[in-house]
C-alpha cells in the first residue's frame, strides 16, 4: 500500500489535499466557526506584516493627498466654507431639538441609546477573495473585543465582529450575503431584515407588501438579535419592486457607510 | 533556499493583496496574486509542488477572507494538478504565462462561484451576475500583473538556487 503511495505520489498527494479540503468544508456547514482557534493563530502571526502594510499605505495616501495631488483645492475651499456655514444653521436646529428631546426624556423616564461604549480600531486588511466582505482591524481581545459585537461608524453600520486574536479581529461587513441585521423603517416603524448581496445594494426582506414605505426612506437597526443596537443607521431605500404575488416587498436599500473607503471603526463593547 | 525565497515571496504578496490590491479594485475586482504565483510554479515544477502550494496558500487565503476554510484551498489544489500535469510538456513563455493565469483566474473564479452557491446562502442570478461583473476584469487584471510577479520569480531561481527550465 505504502509503496502504491509512493510510486503514484502525485495522485495520493492530490487525493490526501482534496479530501482535507472537502472535510474542513462539510465541517463548517455543521459547526460554526470550528476553526477559530487556527484562525487566532494565523492572525498572531500575520498581524505585524499586515499592520506595516496599512500604516505604508496610509502613509503614502497621506503624501499623496496632502502634498502631491493638490488640484481643485481652492475650489473645494469655497465650497466647503458654504457648507459650513449652513451646517452652522442646521446644527443650531439640532440643539434646540436635542434639549427639548432631554427635557421630554426626563418627563418620560426614557432610557440614554446613545451612550455606547466603543473601542477605536484602524482598518489593516481586507478580503483576499471577490467572494466575501470582511475586515481585519487592529483590535482584539486584549482589548475587550469578543465576537459578535457590533461595528459602526459615525456613517451608521459595518458589520459585526467575526473571528477575535489577542490583537487583531476580523469583521464580517454588513454588505457580506452571511450578514443580516433586523431593521426598521425610520418613518413608518415597518420591521424587516436586512442582508448584504454581491452587488452595492443591500436587499430588505420581509417587508410586508402593504407597508406604506417610498424610496429615499432611512433604514435603521431594530436591535432584535442582540448583536446590533437600536437606532443605528444601516443606509436609505434605493428601490422598491413591487410584486403582484407574495407577501413581501422587494426592496433594495443603498448602504451608508461606503465601505471601500473605510479607513477607522468603533466596536461597540456593550450591547 | 529557493524554497524559503517563494513562501516568503507569497507571504508579502498576499499582505500586499488584503492590504493594498484591495483598495485599488478595478470594477469591484481585485487581483488573485497567489493564483498568479501557483500557475507558474506549476508549470515549472510540476503537479505536486503545484497542489500543496495551491492547498497552502489557498488555505491562508480562506483564513484572511469570509470564506469557507477550504474553498480557496480546494480551488487552487485542484488548479495546482491540473497546471502541473500540463506544464511539464510546454515551452513557457512570458506570453504563455499571461494567457494561462487568464484562463486559470476564469476556472477558480468559476469553481470558487460554484463552492459559494453551494455553501452559502445566495441566489443563483446573484452568483452570476457577480462572476460577470468581477471575473473578466480580474482576469486581465491578474494577467496584466503576471510579467511582475514572474520576474521576481525568475530573480529568486537565478539567485537562490534551483535552475531556470
């Protein structure tokens, strides 16, 4: 037998390679995550190269932006200033709002939604394939990162915390087809359940078909399922197809984080 | 010596892949740098050097991304065979080169979409609408980097050890 092995070595190498392959993957369809402690172990390893890649690459982007690619600054100047000036306006709005909001919350003993504790992580990796939407960060458990714990930033929803080493941390991002996050129509309270495609558009399920909602509706986290807060923004409804048959609608909803520029992230540490 | 100088090269390309390759996607695609480094192994040295470094290094690639541990080891094993049992019987040039890692990136991406369907929870229109959109253009991405990646190969043979073929 041994020396069948030997003189065919290529085909019982072949043979011995596929069928580990075919095992971890008939594994993972049955066990969540059975790999973990592998993948802690890749991170260890692979977290320095992968931490003086990003810091290259943001140090560079940096020059590049800061001293190089100057053109349309003066413009983006004015434009800015306008902006800022009508922001002003806006933001005297919202604190008028926020004190009556404080005042009304007192009256009615409402409890603070707002206050999360995050931990700060910088973006140092991403997916290696066209197949998958994840993240690697320069957080993990020694910092109090666990799994499944929600990933924001001031834009609205990133995903959630996957697989977490002692420093690094992968994040699976709410555009991945695997990620679904329970939501809820900001205007109308319609509940459904949102989950990344392949495309750049998040698809929301279980919409019932007679929910009054229109395109440009924002699209907030339910905080069913205990891993995403309430409140937190998840993006707008690009498009509605409204079907003739079945109980849902289909709605695509545009994200709002863009996730191609993702560069810093809070992970939320209280649920 | 030879050995060392290609995991190490494969090592940093697949940092520069999640750390640098993926924030310059064209159309949404990003270069497979490793199916890159396989198909020329392969071809050079054959169908087992060309299986465990495709089972390898498929592997790492499954552990960096959201895939299933094994997909892309599966994939690029299978690539790693099929490249090695050919390549022995061709002349390899650079051209040669560029129209196999074309055509290699259009069968993984195509076994990879096939894996995912199965595995996870997508719909078909889904898959193929995303294979359209990222396989062409990682295609010619992948080969337009390939002259690259072969170069450094052939410096590390000319100084590291094992002869040019």
């Amino acid at each position: 037998m041994i020396k069948l092995l030997i003189r065919y070595k290529p085909i019982s190498t072949l043979f011995f390679l596929v069928s580990t392959s075919l095992i971890l993957l008939s594994v993972q369809t049955k066990i969540p995550n059975p790999t973990d402690s592998v993948q802690k172990f890749v991170f260890v390893g692979i977290y320095p190269f992968q931490l003086a890649a990003a810091n290259t690459l943001r140090k560079a982007y940096h020059i590049w932006k800061s001293y190089i690619y100057l053109v349309n600054v003066e413009q983006e100047n004015v434009r800015l200033r306008e902006q800022i000036q009508i922001l002003q306006m806006e933001k005297n709005e919202y604190v008028e709002t926020a004190l009556a909001y404080e005042r009304l919350k007192n009256i009615l003993n409402l409890t603070d939604v707002t206050s999360l504790n995050t931990v700060l992580a910088r973006v140092i990796g991403r997916d290696s394939t066209n197949w998958a939407s994840t993240i690697l960060v320069d957080k993990g458990s020694s910092h109090g990162i666990e799994p499944n714990l929600a990933v924001i930033t001031h834009e609205g929803i990133v995903g959630y915390t996957m697989s977490v080493s002692p420093r690094a941390s992968k994040i699976l991002l709410a555009s991945d087809p695997s990620c679904s996050i329970a939501a809820i129509i900001q205007r109308t309270r319609d509940q459904g359940v949102v989950q990344g495609q392949l495309t750049n558009y998040y698809k929301m399920k279980y919409l019932i078909q007679g929910a009054d909602v229109i395109e440009g509706d924002m699209v907030i986290s339910s905080g069913l399922g205990g891993v995403i807060p309430k409140g937190l923004v998840i993006g707008k409804i690009a498009r509605i197809n409204k079907k003739s048959d079945g109980l849902f609608l289909d709605v695509d909803i545009e994200p709002s984080v863009n996730f191609s520029k993702l560069e810093e992230v809070f992970i939320v540490k209280n649920k | 010596m030879y050995f060392v100088f290609v995991i190490v090269l494969s090592l940093f390309a697949l940092i520069l892949q999640t750390a640098f390759f993926s924030v310059i996607q064209i159309k949404g695609a990003k270069p497979d740098l490793i199916l890159i480094i396989l198909t020329y192994l392969s071809l050079l040295k054959g169908a087992e050097a060309g299986s465990i470094f495709g089972f390898s290094f498929g592997l790492l690639q499954d552990v960096l991304s959201g895939m299933f541990l094994g997909s892309n080891a599966l994939t690029k094993t299978l690539l790693g065979f099929t490249l090695g049992s050919i390549g022995k019987k061709l002349y390899v040039s650079s051209l040669l080169q560029m129209i196999f890692v074309f055509v290699v990136t259009f069968v993984n991406e195509t076994l990879l979409s096939g894996l995912t369907l199965m595995l996870k929870a997508y719909s078909t229109q889904e898959v193929i609408t995303h294979w359209i959109r990222v396989t062409p253009t990682e295609s010619i991405y992948n080969s337009f980097l390939c002259p690259f990646i072969v170069l450094l190969l052939r410096f590390g043979e000319r100084n590291f050890g094992l002869p040019q073929q």
